[in-house]
C-alpha cells in the first residue's frame, strides 16, 4: 500500500529576533498539492519604537503574489494571528472588516514588480483566497525607531 501525505507542517521561522526588515529566500514546498494553508504568526517580543508588518508570499518560477498581510503590529504586547487561505475559492480578498468583507480579485493577477498586485501590496489584516504558487516566503518590514526588535515565530500547515 502507498502512503499519502495528507498535510504538511513547517516553520517558515522559528524563534527569530530582527532589527530591521528580512526578506528570506522562497522554500519549494510543493504546495500544489493542498486545498488549505494555516499560517500562524506569534509575536513573542516587539520594540514599542516600530512597527512591523509580516507578509506570506507565495509563487512559481515567473512571478510571486501576497497570500496574507498581517495586521500591522505596532506596540509591545505579544500577540497571535492565524490566516486561513483556500485555493479553491473564487479569487478574492478578504480584509479584517468585521465579519469579513470580500473584494473579488481577477482571476488573473498582474504580479510584475510595479502591478497592481505585486508584493507587499496587499493590505494590512487581509488574505487572498484562490490559488497559489509551488514556493513559500515570509517578508517583514520594519519601519520606525528600533532598538530591540521583534522576536517571532511563523508556522505552516497545509492541508
């Protein structure tokens, strides 16, 4: 009998301390296989002094595109956010708005370097639902004055 792998957990990073904005390179996870992403940011430590925004990119080998833009993260307290993205839902984003306020995206996204939908250009505190490349990136960007960073953690689970 073959075994099937059903899900799939990773971290993206693990207990990482930044100063400054960190773009690592995409990891080839073989994402095609999955109808679901979770991704769990948990924010152990952050510099009063800046803020932070955390996005998970995803893409293939001619491009790359924003599946979630954390809502920013701009005081001391620890804090957890998970982002659920399905690729079998009709492209769209959906934004923090209470209960959730979905935009249709088009089915063809404009993903060059100054598109419409390049990345980093999707909103704070939104995901974009429909499909997703084979590689998986965090981005972060800091802005303000920093001294001791953020600490954190970012966890994957594909389904």
């Amino acid at each position: 009998m073959k075994s099937v792998r059903t899900t799939l957990h990773t971290l993206l990073e693990n207990a990482a301390s930044k100063t400054a904005s960190n773009a690592p390179a995409a990891v080839d996870l073989h994402l095609d296989r999955f109808a679901e992403l979770v991704a769990t940011l948990k924010i152990t430590a952050a510099d009063a002094g800046g803020t932070y925004d955390f996005y998970i990119i995803t893409g293939n080998d001619l491009g790359e595109w924003d599946l979630v833009h954390f809502t920013q993260q701009a005081g001391v307290t620890a804090h957890t956010y998970v982002a659920r993205i399905r690729s079998d839902l009709l492209p769209q984003t959906v934004t923090t708005a209470a209960p959730g306020v979905l935009a249709d995206d088009s089915a063809t996204l404009s993903v060059a370097a100054s598109a419409t939908n390049a990345v980093k250009s999707l909103a704070a505190g939104s995901v974009r639902h429909g499909p997703w490349g084979n590689t998986l990136r965090y981005e972060l960007v800091a802005a303000g004055t920093i001294t001791t960073g953020v600490t954190y953690s970012i966890e994957i689970e594909a389904r």
